[in-house]
C-alpha cells in the first residue's frame, strides 16, 4: 500500500507530463485542447502562440507598469512634501502643548519666554523656525547647479557680444554702462529720501504706541478717545507722512526709474512693517486689559522694533530664532551675486530690449506689430522675472537675515513646480504672502464673521494689484494699468481654472506658458509706451491726456525725428 507522500509525487508527476492542465501566459487554454479557440488567443495553423503578439503584450505591460510607478512616485513625494510642511509647522507649536512630566524635563522661566516669543500671539499666525532657503539646499546637488553655471555662461555671453559689437562698431571697447548711469540717476536724493523715511516709521509708530499704552490706565471714556484719537493719527502719518511725501519727491524731482523703483518698494516695506507693528501688539494689550494675568502687558523695547524694521520679514515678533554666528563669505557672495544679477538685467535690456523697441516705436500700433512685439519680449521678459527673483528673494534677504543671524530664510517655496495659480501665488513670494493673508485676509474675515471668502479673496487681490501698478506707474512716469489689468481679469480667472485640484506635468506646463505669454505682453506694452512718450511728446497736456495710452495715438508722421532725440536711456 502506498504512503501519501508517494501518491502526491506521482499525481505531481503526471501534471508536468501533461501540459493541457496549465493555462497559456494570456489566459487561454492549451493549444492542443483548443484548435478553434478565439481572435485572442491568436491561434495559428500548427498550433502555436504568434511570438509578435505576446512581445507586444509584454511591452503594454511594461508601460502600464511605468506609468504606474511614476504616478506613485509622483503622489509619494506630493505627500512628504505636504507632510514635511505640516510637521515643521506642528513643531513650532509643541512648546505651547503642555507634557507630561514623565516626558518632558522642566524649563525654567527664561527659556519659556524664549520660546513664547517664537510663538503668535494667542495661540495664531504664522509660526517662525530655523530653516534654510530652497535654492540653498538645492544648489547642493551637482545637477541643479549645473543651470546656475549655465545662466553666468549666458552672461558671459552677453558680455562678449556687447564688446565685440562695440568694437567693430566704435574701433574700441565701450566701458561707461550709461543706462546703469541713467537708471540709479541722483542716487544721494534717494539715500536723503530713504533716511527720512525710516527715521519717522522708526520714531512714528512707536511713539504714538507708547502714548496709546499710558492712556489705556484712564477711564473707559477716556480710553475711547484717546484710541480714536492715536488711531488716527496712525492713520494720518500712513497716508501723509509715508504716501504722499516720498510719492511728492520722486515726482517733483523726476528720478529716473529705477531711483524710483527703490524709493517706492521702501516706501510701501515700511508700510507694511508699521502696520504689523501696531496689528501685533495693540490685541496685545487689550487681552491684558480683558485678563489682567500679570502686572503690566509686554511692551516690545526700541531695540526689538529696530531689529523687525532691518529683519527681511513682514510680521512683528518680540523675537525670532536666531543662527548663534554671522557667516560673512556667505554675506559677500550674496552681494556679489546681487551685484552680478544687476550687470545681468543691464546686458539683457542692452542686447535684447532697446534696440528692438527703439526700431518698434517708429511703426504704427497695429495688430501685428503687438503680436510680434509680445513674442519677442518673452525672452527679456522671462529672464528679468527670474533675474529679479534671484537677486531680491533669494540673494538679498538672505545677505540680510545672514548678517542679522535671522534663521528663518523660508522666502519663497518651490513655485517653480506649481500646477495651479494659487500654489503658484502662495510660494513665489511667502514675505509678502503671510502679510497678505495675516492682515488682508484674515482680518477681512474676521470683520465680515467669515461670512465673504470669495469677496476676502477678491480684496486680497484688488490690493496687490493696485500696490503693484502704484509702484510702476511712479517709476515709469506714467498710468498704464497692464499689469493691474492682468491680476484682476486674467489672475483671478487662473486662481480659479489652474486650482489645487489640477495636479499633472500638463498643468505645470500651461502655467508656465501662461507665464512666459503674461512677461510678455507686460514687457512689450510698458516698453511700447515709455518709447511713445519720448518720440511724442505734448507740449501741453491735461489731466486726461497723462491717462491716455500715449502708444495708441503715437503716429509716425508726428513723431520727433530719432535723430534730433537726445538718447540717455
């Protein structure tokens, strides 16, 4: 009698031996069993499996397998990334959940209060820790930096076409940068300028503050009128003293742009840097006045004040975390790299943009001179965006916050690999974004009772576009709202079609596209009529006539000669 084991061996024996029991790789059934089977089997006349339709399977296979494995690679790191985000931001916050003390060693009073300060006033706003720019980590890998070698190549590029041109067109090399010379004309008027203005935002707001504070021991009566009466006198210093005055030198002394372009960017930083002073720090106080937990609020020192009107930052905090040394060699080559961008930005407009809009302003505006005009500002155009970028959000504010040991350098996100408008508006520039969001949004709704989102969203909007064209319709000397235009119409419409749902390589690309067709259009249009208005000056105009596109009604015929214009630009 046979053993089990025995029966098993000769059962398995006789499966091998006959191959009719084992399915074919694509589902079928044995050929010899099967001589009719289907189309899908892909029979042939001796019996055999067509080797080109299983190959072909084979590489459908592979591909699905492919995709499959990009697409979770591709959600995979989406997810860290987010998770990285929140986990740094639930990190910052762990000091004001109480442990255990099983889990956690005391800390004494002065590390608390170190900690606290860190920390946004009752228990909200944005949350400051130690991390480094993006570009910073990223310029680590050999790869990436490879396109930063690849951009100074082009500016080299640059340098040795303006030389040789300037050769063989003056017999030799043509050194005196003159635009730069006409840009940054009357350079100690904006070094006066400036001065004053900080002085005053330095002076201003913290003494109208600390006049406010010792009023609020009075009576409640008192205490109304004195708020009212500080408040707008905040209000008034904001309008008078920081809106119009340096917006009245920058006019009535005609600076040249970019003296303007700097004198407007400080005039609305310490804007902004006054206004979160004052939006921190009197909730502050009215939570003592409500509470009376200790003996007397927590009155922020000059010297904390003077720290947040130099830190590279748009939000108030008693204190910031900060690195314990100051890397000069770093802070030398961010200012170099600064100073590299600014020589970049002039080879670029020397090479590609004045002599193209020089020979474009001779032709009537019509329909196809615009188009060709757009598309061939795209390349200056792009180039400026990403060269202002670098120097200001990247070069400039860490130069800064690594001279004042400011430890928190997250300035802008990975905007670069944004599938929608409102990631794309959320990272290109956080600075200005949480300021935005803080004081313009929240606060919106927080008067509304979160009733208006679409119309808190839609303010935050009519904002930034109007400081936007505010600041080039000073620096260029005239009112032609492209760019307040393109927030409003086509920014808001994209915040809404190109949204966080849209994820995919596909939507990266047209946000891009969109991009470099938006620098377009802003270069050609600006560039268009700043040339109008020099080929046609009016000799009296009205108030009408300074709002009036001068490039639509600029006729050839009219124009002052080229030659007999005097050319320092």
């Amino acid at each position: 009698m046979e053993t089990g084991g025995e029966s098993l061996l000769r059962s398995r024996s006789r499966a091998a031996n006959n191959p009719s029991t084992f399915p074919d790789l694509d589902g079928g059934s044995s050929p010899g069993r099967h001589p009719h089977g289907n189309g899908d089997n892909r029979i042939t006349s001796n019996g055999k499996i067509e080797v080109e339709h299983v190959i072909s399977k084979k590489l459908q296979l592979k591909r699905k397998a492919e995709d499959l494995k990009s697409d979770l690679m591709r959600q995979f790191e989406s997810q860290v990334h987010d998770f990285m985000d929140s986990l740094i931001e639930e990190s910052a916050s762990l000091e004001s959940t109480p442990l255990p003390a099983a889990f956690s060693s005391p800390l004494s009073d002065k590390e608390r209060s170190k900690l606290g300060h860190f920390r946004p006033p009752h228990g909200h706003g944005k949350h400051f820790v130690t991390r480094r720019s993006l570009l910073d980590e990223l310029f680590e890998v050999n790869h990436i930096r490879t396109i930063y070698h690849m951009f100074i190549a082009l500016l080299i590029l640059f340098i040795l076409s303006t030389f040789a041109v300037d050769f063989l067109d003056e017999g030799r090399l043509v050194l005196d940068f003159h635009l730069l010379v006409y840009a940054f004309g009357q350079f100690p008027l904006v070094v006066c300028t400036w001065l004053c203005m900080f002085l005053s935002v330095l002076l201003v707001p913290y003494t109208l503050f600390q006049l406010w504070l010792q009023s609020q021991s009075d009576s409640r009566g008192q205490q109304r009128l004195y708020t009212w009466l500080f408040g707008s006198a905040f209000l008034l210093y904001q309008g008078l003293g920081l809106g119009f005055l340096p917006t009245y030198v920058v006019v009535t002394n005609s600076l040249p742009p970019a003296s303007c372009f700097i004198v407007t960017i400080e005039q609305v930083r310490l804007m902004m840097k006054a206004h979160s002073f004052v939006r921190e720090n009197v909730p502050r106080v009215l939570a003592w006045k409500k509470d009376k937990t200790s003996s007397g609020p927590v009155v922020p020192q000059v010297s904390q004040y003077l720290y947040f009107l130099f830190a590279p930052t748009l939000i108030y905090r008693d204190k910031y975390p900060r690195n314990s040394v100051t890397r000069w060699g770093y802070v030398a080559s961010k200012l170099l790299q600064v100073l590299g961008c600014l020589f970049y930005t002039y080879y670029v407009f020397v090479r590609l943009c004045i002599p193209q809009f020089r020979s474009i302003s001779l032709q009537l505006f019509n329909l196809r001179a615009m188009v060709l005009c757009v598309f061939n500002s795209i390349l200056p155009g792009v180039l400026v965006l990403l060269l202002g970028f670098f120097a200001f959000l990247h070069c400039w504010l860490n130069a800064f916050a690594e001279m004042l040991r400011f430890a928190d350098r997250m300035f802008y996100k990975d905007w670069w690999n944004s599938t929608s408008y409102a990631n794309y508006y959320r990272t290109w520039n956080v600075v200005v974004h949480d300021w935005l969001y803080y004081y313009v949004y929240k606060d919106f709704l927080l008067i509304s009772q979160k009733r208006f989102r679409p119309a808190a969203m839609f303010f935050v909007f009519t904002v930034s576009a109007v400081v936007h064209e505010y600041i080039l319709a000073v620096s260029f000397g005239f009112f032609y709202p492209v760019l307040f235009c393109l927030f409003m119409c086509f920014g808001m419409m994209f915040n809404f079609i190109f949204h966080d749902r849209r994820k995919g390589p596909i939507w990266n690309i047209l946000m891009w596209t969109s991009l470099f067709l938006g620098q377009g259009v802003i270069m050609c249009l600006y560039s268009q009529e700043w040339y109008a208005r020099r080929y046609c000056p009016l000799k009296e105009s009205s108030f009408l006539d300074l709002l009036k596109p001068r490039s639509w009604s600029c006729q050839r015929d009219l124009m002052a000669g080229p030659d007999k214009i005097k050319w320092d630009y």
